[in-house]
C-alpha cells in the first residue's frame, strides 16, 4: 500500500506549527503530539467515492519515527490488519466497495490531533475548541484531501462541534434520524453540501465499537453507494 500521508501533511502541519502554537499551548491536552492522518491511500484521489473516515482521537502517546507521530510508519501493516473496531470496520468498508485495494483508495484521521486518552475516551472541551474550532485542522485536512463522502464516527464525542461546515458553499440536502443496527440504535445525521471540489455527502454517526458489523458495513457502504 502506498501510503501519501507524511509527503502531504508534514509541511502542512510545519506551517500551522501545530503543539506549537499558541491554540495548542493552551490546549490541556496530556499528549500534544499532533497526528498526522493515519492513511492517504495511493490510489485515494482518483477513487470512486473519495471516502475519509474520521475516528474519534487516538489512545495513548503516539510518539514515533517523527515529530508528528507520523502515520505510525512503524506499526501500520499491523494496525491495518488489528482487530479494533476503528480499523476493522474501516477496513470491512472499505473492501465492500474497493475489494482487496480498498485501504490503498480511502483516507483515515481522527477529528482531534493529540489525545488525553490512555483507555476510556477523556477527550476535553478544550480539546475540541482549540483543534476543531480554533486551529481547524479537520477541516484543513478536508480541505487538502477534498472527499466526496466524510464518515464521521464521532457524533457522541462532538456533533455540535460539526453543525458549521467551513468549506460549504451551500446546503443542500439534510436529515437527522436514529437508524437500528443489530439490537441497537444509533444517529444518523446526512447532508449533502456543495463546496469547491464538488458536492459531498457526510455522515455523523456512532463509533462502531460494540455495534453489530455485518449491519454497520451494511449501513454505511449503502449510504456511500447512494
């Protein structure tokens, strides 16, 4: 898998001089080693759909081969193939609608850049402030990357966060309802928007953890295919 990640956001990142700035020293972050997106696939901008997957922030201090925590160059063969929800069902999708390649055709990043988080989720307001609001690095990452359809796993965590969309141009299309997945229920949150590159759909939903998978693929790959 060709992996365009670091060639593509490290200068980014340099100059927004993210854990540097003055947003992020003031951010309570215990961990501010920004994150780089985990994957910019290789085959990722002439893809069908151009899906990013957006996860929750990552656990633990991420601090690997760069200052950015790079893409996790170190461990990403292994992360790709794990058994955690984030990877597992983003890798389940992505192979419903690419087939075996489908890793190498998709971007994968987290809505905030460093982390607090060892075990359960303790991602801050401030956290969410100075990352999403204030130094806009999701929407800078959206921005340089342009999908055309954005899963976000992160609707408990900050869906108030996500209500203002930066690079719309105009609304429209947009629904709120719950959606049974297995035994559970769970938001679903479309719109569908019109920006620079395009119209692009987006989707605020649960994590996938604990969810039923063959039905959460199945939501999601149907919401892409649409």
């Amino acid at each position: 898998m060709q992996n365009l990640s670091k060639q593509i956001f490290i200068p980014i990142f340099d100059n927004m001089k993210l854990a540097e700035n003055v947003f992020c020293q003031k951010c309570n972050a215990a961990y501010k080693t920004p994150l780089l997106p985990w994957i910019v696939g290789g085959e990722y901008e002439k893809s069908k759909y151009r899906l990013m997957i957006v996860g929750k922030p990552h656990r633990g201090d991420a601090v690997p081969v760069s200052k950015h925590a790079s893409t996790m160059d170190y461990c990403i063969d292994w992360l790709i193939n794990c058994s955690w929800a984030y990877w597992s069902y983003s890798r389940e999708i992505a192979q419903q609608l690419y087939g075996s390649t489908g890793m190498n055709q998709i971007v994968m990043t987290n809505v905030v850049k460093c982390t607090n988080t060892e075990g359960k989720d303790t991602t801050t307001n401030e956290m969410l402030d100075n990352c999403i609001q204030r130094n806009r690095v999701i929407w800078r990452v959206i921005r340089e990357t342009r999908p055309l359809n954005i899963l976000f796993y992160t609707h408990k965590l900050c869906a108030s966060y996500l209500q203002a969309i930066p690079f719309q141009k105009e609304l429209i299309k947009e629904e709120r309802k719950s959606v049974m997945c297995g035994a559970k229920t769970m938001p679903w949150w479309e719109r569908v928007v019109l920006t620079d590159w395009g119209k692009v759909k987006i989707l605020v939903t649960n994590h996938p953890e604990r969810m039923d998978k063959g039905d959460y693929v199945k939501l999601v790959t149907d919401w892409v295919r649409k």
